[in-house]
C-alpha cells in the first residue's frame, strides 16, 4: 500500500510552495437537514479543484449520509483520533482525485474536548502539509446547534443552502439571524428551483424579512441556485460525482456559476490579515472561541 503521507504530499503540495497559507475556509450549512448541503459541497469541491486549486472537503456533518458515502472512499477515523493522538492526520486524509482531498472530521462537539497541549503542537506541525490547500470546503450539520455555529465563525464565508419548501426557508432564515450576530455577510444557495428566477424570487422574500429584521449593515447576497435534477440523486445511487457524470448539463453549469461567484468574491476580497490562513489556523480558530 501507498504511503498515505507521500500521497498527501503528492497531492496537495504544489512545485512553487508559497511561504504563507493562503487558504479560504467555506462554509456550507443549512437550517432544516436534507437540502442539499453534501451534494453542493462535493460538486463545488470537485469543480474547484478541475480549475487547478487545491482543495479539502472537511466533513464537519456526522449525519448518516456523510461526504466519505458520497465520494465513495472508506473512513474508519477522524480528525478526533488525531486530536486523541491516536493516529497522525496524514493517516486520516483520503485522497479523492487530483487537487481534492476529504478530511474526515467532526462535529465540533468532541473536538473542543481534546486540549492536550503536545497533541496540538504535533497537529499544528502535521497540518503545515496543509499549507498549500487554496481552499477547504466545510460540509456543516443542519440546524442552529451551538457547535455548527463555531465553524460558521471561524470560516471566511458561509453559505446557507436552502429549497423552496416553507419550513426550510423558515429555519434558513433562523440561521441567517443567529449566524448574522457575528458575520456582516452571508450568501445563499436556492437549490432544488424550477429554474434561476423562482430562486431569485424566494431570495428577495427571504432578503426581505432580513433587512427589516437585521440592523447593523449585514448583507445577504445570493450567490445561486441548483436546479432540481433527477440525475442528482442518480449520481449518488451509482456513487458517483454528479459534475464529472454530467459536465454539460444545465445542473452542472448552475454549480459552475457558484464556483465562479465564489472565486471572484474570494480572489478580490482583502482578507482580514489577523487570521491565520491554514488549516491548523482555522482549527486554532474553532478551539478558541471555547
Ligand atoms: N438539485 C437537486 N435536485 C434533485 N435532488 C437533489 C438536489 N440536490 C440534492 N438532491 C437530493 O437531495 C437529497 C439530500 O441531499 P444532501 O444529502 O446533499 O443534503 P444534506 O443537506 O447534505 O442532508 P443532511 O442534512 O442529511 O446532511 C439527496 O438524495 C440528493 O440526491
Ligand atoms: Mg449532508
């Protein structure tokens, strides 16, 4: 068997390493649980790093279809063995294809309970393997819970995925209000619309209630919408990645539209130059807030 640290390396270290982490952190969450938040953190994983970035898939979601079911990979540990000092995070890491690697994690519930201050050195020392990643796409668990929250905080942009069903817009919308608190920002994915203008339709209702409800400058910003597509969920049946089975669909040209939003928001944007941009730093960021 392949080592998985030289695997590691293949994959995400690049020929000119740059000095400093450069590494956006999105994250991807929803109010009510099904809605699309795996399907879109894979697809848009998987077409990022077609461009050439490199990137990680962070499973933050320990629901029952996890991100390692859909990318069709096996994962008997996490980054809570690690933080345990029971395996090293190399150990962990599942290469998926070129530029795209799946980080097997966790909730944040148990993460925060393993302070060991030499296990963190040797993680943070690990982690700097990390270094060259363009960006780690945080798959969240649904819902307000407290633990979700601190990943919505600790990353650089949070998507809300939302469908057009009335309970799901209601408890989008309660996790707009409560992430609202401490970002100034925050975009939405309509997924499962008939089509881009029923989705812009149900954001402006939604934008709506935030701007008479929201004070303090905050911004919601539709950053777009999937439409419904049986294929989708054919994709997952058959295990396979729905954007590599059908590039030239409608579907997939809607996830290349994300994907080109998000660039541009994210390669144009000055980021805030206090956090630290790798992965130990976003892990250092999620243990701090505790
Ligand atoms: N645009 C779409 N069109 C049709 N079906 C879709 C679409 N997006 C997702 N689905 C289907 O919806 C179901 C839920 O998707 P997914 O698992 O990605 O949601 P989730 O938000 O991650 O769920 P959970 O909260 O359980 O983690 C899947 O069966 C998937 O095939
Ligand atoms: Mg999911």
């Amino acid at each position: 068997m392949q080592n998985q640290a030289t695997k590691l390396k293949d994959i995400v270290a690049s020929d000119t390493k740059k000095d400093t982490p450069h590494t956006k952190f999105i994250a991807i969450t929803s109010g009510k649980g099904g809605v699309g938040k795996s399907t879109i953190s894979v697809n848009t994983a998987v077409l990022f790093a077609d461009i050439g970035y490199k990137v990680a898939l962070f499973d933050a979601d320990i629901g029952l279809a996890n991100l390692d079911v859909l990318l069709n990979v096996r994962c008997t540990k996490n980054i809570l063995n690690v933080l345990k000092g029971e395996c090293s995070l190399d150990e962990i890491i599942m290469p998926i294809k070129e530029n795209l690697i799946l980080i097997p994690g966790d909730s944040g519930d148990e993460i925060l309970k393993y302070s060991d201050q030499f296990i963190y050195e040797r993680f943070f020392e690990e982690a700097s393997n990390l270094n060259d990643l363009d960006y780690v796409i945080i798959d969240t668990g649904a819902g307000i819970g407290e633990h979700t929250q601190l990943f919505l905080n600790a990353a650089d942009e949070v998507i809300v995925v939302t469908i057009p069903d009335p309970a799901a817009i209601t408890d989008a919308y309660a996790t707009i209000k409560i992430t609202s608190k401490f970002k100034s920002h925050l975009h939405m994915v309509l997924n499962m619309v008939r089509n881009a203008k029923e989705a812009q339709m149900i954001f402006n209702k939604i934008n709506k209630v935030a701007k008479e409800n929201i004070n303090n400058g905050f911004n919601l910003n539709l950053i777009g919408s999937v439409q419904n597509d049986k294929n989708i969920a054919k994709s997952i049946r058959n295990r396979t990645i729905f954007v590599d089975e059908y590039p030239n669909s409608l579907t997939c040209r809607d996830l290349k539209n994300i994907v080109k939003k998000l660039i541009f928001k994210l390669e144009h944007k000055v980021l805030d130059d206090t956090k630290e941009k790798s992965f130990s730093g976003f892990i250092k960021r999620l243990i701090e807030q505790f």
